[in-house]
C-alpha cells in the first residue's frame, strides 16, 4: 500500500527529474496519469512530463511533452531502464515506449515500421493505442486505408500460450480475432490479429441502444467455448483472490480497511460454501468491454487470454461486477441498471444465485482500486462508490 501512495506522490519529481536530466533534459511540470497494482506483486505508474533540452543549440528552449514509466517490480536494468531509491522502494524507470517487458513496443508505435511488417507497405499507418499496463500487456490498433489490425504485446513467455488459445477457436463457431501472419512470428514479440464488425456492448449499454443483446444469448456464447479449453491450464477467479484485490482497495481507500478485509472474508466463506458448478471452459474476463455485437448478435469474443477451465459461474459474475460498477457510477443512465436486474435475473437461473452474487461481489472488489475522477467526482469517492456495490452484492448472497 505504500508503493502506491509513493508513486502517486510528490516524492517521485526527484526521481523523474533524475532521468530527464540524465538525457540532457530539464524537468518543468509533471503529472502522474495512473498506477496500476497487481495485487501481491509489483505497483507500476505512468507520468506525464514537460521538459526542454538543456545546453546549446537552437532547440533548446522548445518544451517536449514525454511519458515515463516506473515500476517496483523487478526489471532487469539496462541501457534504457535507469534506477533510483526513494522511501525505502527501489525502483526502476523508463521512457515510453521503452518498456523494459515488452520489448516490441517502440516497433508497434513506430507508423513506418508496422506500416512495413504488418501491412506490406512503405506508406505509414495510423496506430492508436486502445490498452498499455506497464510490464504486463498493450494494444495497438493499426489501419492502413481500408485494411486494419491489432498488434498485442505481452512478455515473451505469454505469446505462445495466447496464439494456442486463438487456434484453438478457429473454427469453433465462436466469433474471436483470426491471427494474421508477418510480425506474428516468434522473432516479434506481438501478434497480430484480425478486426471484428460489430459495436462493444459497453458502448450499446452507455447510450441505451435498445435490444442490445439478450443475456440467453450470452449464455449461447459461452456454450459454444470449445472443449480443448480444459486442456489449458487452471487460473483462480477473481473472487478466489478477494484478499489480494482487498489490500489493493485499502491503498485507495485507507479509512475503509477494515471494513474492505472484513468483505473480502466473507466473500471467501460464500464462494467456499455456495456450489459453484462443474468445470467447463471459460472466457476468463467476460464483460461488456470484450463483446462486440451488431443487430442483437454477438460478432466478437475479444481478449482471450484467459481462456481455459473454470466454472461458469464466475463469467457470468464478471459480466455482472462490471455491470454494477457502471450502473452504481452513472445514477442518471437509468438503462444501466435495468441491464443489470436483467442479467442479473437470467443468470441465477442458470447458476447458483448466492454463489452468482458473492463471486460478482468478488470483481467489483477487484475494481475498486481501478477507480479514477470521473463525472465531478474524486477517485476517492467512485473508489468508495465501487466498495458500496460490493457489500450490497454481498447482502444479496447472504438472503
């Protein structure tokens, strides 16, 4: 909980301005853009930074704006990694995109270079980032006139296991991105993967599109997972590390951390009592963001890299948790919330309905340190917005 405070804090100018200065740049404003917390590991942040060269030459007044990354964790340190110690953390930090994990980054933001190895072509592409966790993964959306891709990094170690998962669904009947060929290789550390049609169900729920999906569909979707998946390895849910996502809560909210592990166990006595259901194969991170649909059909199953054996029961709460979060965070969007007693109804009938609320009560636990000002209101307050939805998720499990 302190390396969070510390990398949000007003400690970390020292640092970054270390690092500008050690490239012959002089630090003028900073601003720390957001922290990522796995929980039991390592605190990861991103920054913003205006700087301008130092010395002479007719560049050295212009100010730059550049992105800085830092991390806890424990990186090898090298040309591009630099190190500094503040408040007893030692930490390692870096300049964007120079990720010292994903090590294929300044290629999947370089327009020439994807334009050349993606595309096939000398004329640069437009790239877009949709998703980047320091040390962990990032998504880059390439489009070359009408043609487009995604490039998804991970460490080098994932890649394997994540290419297996998307051949395993080809020709499944379950609509998930094809793996294009080129920089997919072994030798680049991303791989390439096709565009869905279709509009997320986030997007649908937010502007209250009318018959967005049916929850059977889902239901539908989930069937069709291929067998092959129980033979991928075992991930816990997210409700099974409910004490690990609960002290990444009490960063956020330190006036609550009695109240967030006291919530965290009596999720465990729930989900450990309440039957969850038979193995089957899984999504393993089922919400709205990673579904695309078109007239009420479901076109696109993004994100698999979770897939494989777990119990049905904790993607329907994930779908649930991230429902809740969206409704108890827009009071005014009164279609978010009908969309969750929806949902919600269908799938206790198709799991056990104490353990479907205690599991859901799980995810919104896990997004709890997630929260970020929004709608006028502090990080604080939707932090504490989101732990309200847990416990009230988890009155509901104990009817």
């Amino acid at each position: 909980m302190e390396a969070v405070a510390v990398l949000a804090g007003p400690a970390m100018r020292g640092p970054l301005q270390d690092l500008l200065r050690s490239h012959g740049l002089a630090l003028q404003r900073w601003e720390h853009l957001r922290s990522h917390h796995r929980p039991g590991g390592a605190v990861s942040a991103l920054y913003r930074v205006q700087c301008r060269r130092t010395g002479p030459g007719p560049a050295a007044d212009d100010a730059l704006t550049l992105h800085l990354g830092a991390t806890t964790g424990d990186v090898a340190a090298g040309p591009d990694v630099a190190t500094a110690r503040i408040a007893g953390l030692d930490l390692r930090l870096w300049f964007h995109p120079h990720d010292p994990v994903l090590r294929s980054l300044p290629w999947a933001t370089d327009a020439d270079a994807v334009a050349r190895d993606v595309f096939g072509t000398g004329e640069p592409a437009r790239l877009s980032l949709v998703a980047y966790r320091p040390l962990r993964r990032a998504v880059i959306r390439a489009q070359h006139f009408d043609e487009a891709a995604y490039l998804k990094l991970l460490p080098r170690e994932q890649l394997p296991a994540l290419r297996r998962r998307h051949r395993l669904l080809e020709g499944s009947g379950v609509p998930a991105p094809r793996l294009l060929p080129g920089a997919s290789g072994p030798d680049r550390e991303a791989v390439i993967l096709s565009p869905l049609p279709g509009t997320s169900l986030f997007r649908l729920l937010v502007e209250d599109t009318e018959a967005a999906v049916r929850p059977e569909a889902l239901l539908d979707l989930l069937e069709a997972l291929p067998s092959g998946a129980l033979d991928l390895p075992l991930r816990r849910s997210w409700a099974d590390r409910a004490e690990d996502y609960a002290a990444a809560a009490a960063a956020v909210l330190p006036g609550e951390q009695n109240s967030i592990f006291d919530l965290a166990r009596r999720i465990r006595g729930v989900v450990e009592s309440a039957p969850a259901g038979p193995l089957v194969p899984v999504h393993g991170d089922f919400h709205e963001g990673n579904l695309l649909l078109s007239g009420g059909r479901v076109t696109g199953l993004l994100d698999i890299d979770g897939l494989g054996p777990g119990r049905r029961v904790d993607d329907l709460a994930c779908l649930l948790g991230h429902l809740a979060v969206l409704a108890a965070a827009n009071p005014t969007r009164p279609q978010l919330g009908r969309a969750l007693a929806d949902f919600r109804r269908v799938f206790e009938d198709a799991a056990d309905p104490a353990a479907l609320n205690a599991r859901t009560a799980g995810v919104v636990l896990t997004l709890v340190s997630g929260a970020r000002a929004a709608n006028g209101r502090s990080r604080t307050r939707n932090a504490g917005i989101r732990l309200e939805a847990a416990q009230q998720l988890l009155r509901a499990a104990d009817r």
